[in-house]
C-alpha cells in the first residue's frame, strides 16, 4: 500500500509543479485545466494515507505533507469561484431594460445539427447578444430565422472550426474580422450601441487551444489573449470581452489577461460555470467566458441548457451602471505583468495595434 500511496503522490506532485514552469507545450499549459480535479483526488489520497498507512513512519507524514501541499496550492487557484469568495463585481438589483445587456455565449460544435435548441434558447431568454463559435455556412442558414428579431449582425462562416457568427438586437458600428495571430483564427470586433446611447467596445474571440491535435504549444492562444488585454486597457469606454478562450478561467494566462485589461470576471464569487464538457461531468472546467469593464453590474449569470454541442451556452445579463461600478476592482497589473505581457505577444509578432480601435 506504501508503493502505491508513493506513487500517486508522485503523480499528484508533478500534476500541480508542472504549471510553476514558464514552458508553453500543451501538456505543461494542460496542467492548468484540472486544478479543482487534482485538488479533489489530492483530499481523497489524504484520507487513504491517514487510514491505510503506518502514521510511526517518517515516509507517511513526507507523502502527508507532500499531497497536503498540493491540496492547498490547487484550492488556492480554483477557490475565488467559489461562493465563499468575495464577488468582484457587484450584483446589481435595479429593473432598468434600457440599462440592461443580455449575452449568450456559445460554442455550437461544427457537427451538432440540434440548432432547434439554442434558437429555442435564444427566444426564451430574449437575449440582446447571440455570439456563436465553431458556427459554419448550415448554422448560418439555420440562424435566419432570428434575423427578424436581431437584424444586426457579423458573419464568418469557417469550415476549420472557426467559425464565428453574432446577432444583436442592438446597433452597432464599425464592425470588423480580423485574425490577429492565425490567418485562420477570426475575431470580431465592434462598437455596441446600448438603449441609452452609450458605446460598448465589443471583442468576441475564439483561439485555438495548445493540444496534441492543433496548436503544440500555447503562444498563439496566449499571444492573442494578452494584445487583446493590452490594447482595451488603453480605453476608457466600456469593454466586454467574451467567447470560448480555450483557456480556464484560473490560469496563469487568463490572470495575467485580467490583470492588463483591467476587466473584471463576474464569476467571481459567484461560481466556476463549467461550461465543457458537456459530457463528463467529472472533467468540466469554465472555457467559456465574458469579462467586463467597471462600468457594468452583473443582474444574471448562468450556465444554459446543452443543445447537443459539447459546450454549454453561457448567459450572462449585465446592467450598465457606471456610477455604481466605479469602485469594483479586479486584478491589478504590475511593470513586470506588462513586461510579460509584451514578451508574450511579440513571441508572435503581434501587436496591440493590430486590435481594431473603436473609441468613439
């Protein structure tokens, strides 16, 4: 039993040091994935270890301490989505639609054909924004019938998983696709009139994930994530970022994406949202996400039914509240953060001048 204890305290150990390492190979960056996972067997072989081991033994309490270690350095990463953690941004009670913007996110799956579903979702939650990912030419022609009630919209229709459509309720100007760092990985870019007239800055991303099957390494995604960061911290108009980042809401790159931008994650103490894999409940972790400026409020966020993709929808309702938001405050980005944040994107001879501007 000692053997086996060892070894899956070895396995455990390496699981959580690897993500310490700067390397970018995805299975390194994949380690990020399941914090709440190894966090959670970490807890189980702690109990095998106090029950099953020989606690005379100084070898017992080195593999104690050891998984101990691990289990609390997990649980330090995942804990802000949790409802023990303060919220980062404020919930806001106010009945105004005309300060109110409703969003779904959702990545359909190319190969799913249920569109009944998420049309159905659509309608029901009257949702403002309809952002769909991995959406090809038949998704785009089953989503005409929402075209009477969202008749502004931007399509990239991609055969290679890319895809991107999104249809608003809402005007909007100064639309624009572009590919950032992969000529086959589009993000659409514009500017949001709201009910009151205000201008939301919108920037809906979709890069692809480091994996075995597509990119090896994480650059591209990282590259892409952090100009985006870099170029919306330059404004002082209201931001909303959102989309499948291939990224987990906890990972070194996704803070450090918070902590440039600016931008807040209403999901902060209110919950993980794991929105993939629809499948195996034990393995879901938060893919999809939607960050904000200070000045919104979050009335509603929540995880939507499945629709046959292995992605949940995410539908998130916010309320344009400047005045109440200013005193949020989010992650705070350092020289060396900046640093690192430039190093990142010139890896991929990116810049933040490449995101389309849309002050105004």
């Amino acid at each position: 039993m000692l053997m086996i204890s060892a070894i899956a305290t070895l396995l455990i150990v390496i699981a959580t040091v690897l993500p310490l390492f700067k390397y970018t190979h995805w299975v390194v960056r994949g380690m990020d994935f399941p914090r709440l996972q190894i966090a959670l067997l970490a807890a189980a072989l702690l109990i095998v270890h106090f029950i099953f081991l020989d606690l005379q033994m100084i070898v017992t309490w080195l593999l104690i301490s050891a998984t101990a270690l691990c289990f609390f350095w997990q649980l330090w990463w995942v804990l802000p989505y949790t409802l023990i953690w303060p919220s980062e941004v404020k919930t806001s009670k106010e009945i105004d639609p005309n300060r109110q913007l409703s969003i779904i996110t959702s990545n359909v799956l190319k190969t799913n054909r249920n569109s009944d579903a998420l049309i159905a979702l659509v309608i029901e939650y009257r949702s403002d924004i309809l952002v769909t990912l991995e959406s090809d030419q038949w998704w785009e022609n089953k989503f005409k019938v929402l075209e009477v009630d969202m008749p502004y919209s931007v399509k990239c229709p991609l055969e290679n998983l890319y895809g991107m459509h999104v249809y608003s309720r809402l005007p909007f100007s100064k639309e624009k696709i572009v590919y950032l760092v992969e000529k086959d990985i589009p993000s659409i870019h514009l500017s949001l009139e709201l009910r009151t007239g205000d201008k939301v800055q919108m920037h809906f991303v979709h890069p692809a994930p480091p994996s075995p099957t597509e990119n090896t390494e994480s650059t591209e995604r990282d590259a892409e994530l952090i100009t985006i960061a870099r170029s919306v911290a330059e404004t002082q108009q209201p931001v909303i970022v959102t989309g499948d980042l291939n990224d987990v809401a906890w990972s070194a790159t996704t803070r450090l994406f918070r902590k440039i931008s600016g931008l807040l994650d209403p999901r902060v103490g209110r919950g993980m949202f794991n929105t993939f894999h629809v499948d195996y409940s034990f393995l879901r972790w938060p893919l999809d996400h939607l960050f904000h400026s200070s000045h919104f409020n979050v009335k509603n966020i929540q995880r939507l039914p499945s629709i046959g993709s292995d992605h949940f929808a995410l539908f998130t309702v916010l309320m344009y509240n400047p005045e109440v938001g200013a005193d949020q405050e989010g992650l705070t980005a350092d020289d060396k953060d900046h640093h690192q944040g430039k190093i990142v994107a010139e890896k991929k001879g990116v810049s933040k001048q490449d995101v389309p501007k849309l002050n105004g």
